[in-house]
C-alpha cells in the first residue's frame, strides 16, 4: 500500500511545480508581440535552428556595491546588463551561448546598449539579427535577483577569473571562484579591471559558461523538488515574448542536455577595443571574425568555428 505520507509528499511537490508553471506563464510577465520584436515582414524568415535573446539585467547588483561606475550611464545604465543568445542550429549537434558587449558600437557614437535603453527588446532583437543574420525566436529577460535565487538552488557556481579583482567587498582571485548567488551577480556587473570595453564581458561570459555547466551537471532531470525551485527563482523575476511557455522553454532545455558538454560553447562575440584620445573606450565589432561567425552560424561548421575562438580567449 502507497504511504499517505509519500502521496502528500508528491501531491506537494506537484502543487509547487505547477505554482511555478502558473507564474511564469502569468500573461502579465509575457511582453506583447509589438513589445518584443519589429514587424515580420522585415526580419529574417523563420528556420530549423533556434535562436533565444536573453537578457540578464545585472544593473541591481551593481547598484548594491555602492561604487560608482566609471563609464557613462552610471550604475544602472544597461552598460552592466547580460546580453546574449542562445543558439541551436537546425542538426541540434552543439549550442551555441554568443555573448554581446553591450559597449559595442553599433552605429556612429552608438552604443548597444544606449540603442536598447531607448527601444527597448525590439532593438535588440533587431540589432542581433542584423549582426548575426539569424532570426530570434523567442526572449527571455531575468532579473539580477533571479540570477542569484537560480544560483543559490544548485549550489555555488565555479567562475574563471582571468585577474584578481575587488567589488562590492568581495574579494575574486586569479583563477576559480566557487560563488553564490549574491557573488555571481556581483562578479557579473562589476567594473572591469584594466580595460573597461571588454573584461566585464569576458566575466559575464565566464559566469554563463559556469551556469550552463552547473545546470546541466546539477541532476535537475532526476530531482524534480530541485527542478521546481529553479522553475520557481527563474520564474519570479522574469519577462519573455508570449510564445515562451514552460512548456517551449522545457524543450529547448531538453535540447540542449541531450548535446555532449564540449559542444555546448559560451563565446563573446567577437570585438576589438581602442582607448581613444579622450580617454574613453571605443569597442566595434572584430570586422573579420563577425563575417565568419554569421557564416559559421548558417552553414554546418559552426562547433569548428566556436572551439577556435574561444581557442583566442573570446
């Protein structure tokens, strides 16, 4: 006979599954379709592959150190955000995490992120699938607090530093940093180190390749009260388009468990950096490396093309 108390046990943890269904699917934490992407007929057409834009707005925790940023924008400028997409092409053979600077120009004295300040998920979108001639599928924007809550369910993240570093009174060495939620964050929006156009971003790629890992290792297929808990942090402080339910988000998820770890590759898009006469950083796109990694990305060469340049520490 099946114990009353194993049957409250499932019937509870089923209960919480669908709370945290229920919330992230709230209509009122989905983006309309004019909120979230430009008109259909000037984007690129629909495909096999699958592309998500995520957007992690790390801005919070920068704030919470206390220290002024030394770029425009102050601390809660977008400039500290996590931009990046996530993309599965059509063979399902790898999946590719492309981290954007958000100091990129994109246009004359135009930054991506001050572009996105002012239009928004729409701009983004549409500045992505310019640079990358791929369509979005769907977005997905996760609050600071998210980040650390998802972090804090499955365990300390282990984070590669490329230089010892102070923020927000945490001390982050040279090397492997095993941090928690409120670190992470913390690590992800800090000032950079020596030049401000792009180590902040080589961190935040380093922290997505952490989580990545950590969420594909963490047995979530095989303890659901685990699962829950970061359905339910994620779900908490999220905003997507309407067509990412938990339901097109769990088989994406499932996609990407079934890759082999080494062809799940987190990169930055690749970028160059100048300090100009005035003093400040101007970061464009790497003019030879983009043309080849939109070229990677629409044919069958791209796991090739991403192991070589995160062999050039992008």
């Amino acid at each position: 006979m099946v114990k009353l108390k194993t049957v409250a046990s499932a019937l509870g943890s089923l209960g919480d599954v669908n709370r945290a269904r229920s919330q992230f699917d709230d209509p009122s934490r989905k983006l309309a379709e004019d909120q979230a992407f430009l008109p259909a007929d000037i984007r690129p057409a629909a495909g096999d592959a699958r592309m998500l834009a995520l957007r992690i707005t790390t801005s919070a925790g920068a704030a919470a150190t206390g220290s002024p940023s030394s770029e425009a924008g102050g601390a809660t400028s977008s400039l500290r955000d996590l931009f990046a997409l996530i993309h599965v092409p059509a063979s399902g053979d790898t999946a590719a995490f492309l981290v954007l600077n958000p100091s990129v120009e994109i246009e004359a004295g135009r930054s991506l992120g001050s572009l996105v300040d002012e239009g928004g998920w729409p701009v983004f979108v549409a500045i992505a699938e310019e640079v990358l001639g791929i369509r979005v599928d769907n977005i997905i924007e996760l609050s600071a607090d998210a980040l650390g809550n998802v972090i804090d369910v499955i365990g300390p993240v282990a984070v590669y530093s490329r230089t010892a570093f102070e923020s927000g009174g945490i001390a982050f060495v040279e090397g492997t940093n095993s941090l928690d939620g409120a670190a992470a964050v913390t690590f992800a929006a800090a000032d950079a180190v020596d030049d401000p156009g792009q180590t902040r971003t080589r961190n935040q790629r380093a922290l997505l390749r952490a989580l990545v890992q950590a969420l594909r290792q963490g047995g979530l297929a095989k303890d659901p009260a685990k699962l829950t808990a970061v359905l339910g942090a994620v779900a908490a402080g999220v905003r997507t388009d309407a067509g990412l339910t938990t339901i097109e988000l769990g088989k994406l998820a499932n996609v990407i468990r079934q890759i082999p770890q080494d062809d799940v590759i987190a990169v930055t898009v690749p970028a160059k950096s100048q300090r100009v006469d005035d003093g400040t950083v101007r970061v464009t796109f790497d003019a030879e490396a983009l043309p080849a990694l939109r070229q990677a990305l629409a044919g069958e060469d791209l796991k090739e093309f991403l192991r070589y340049v995160a062999s050039l520490g992008y």
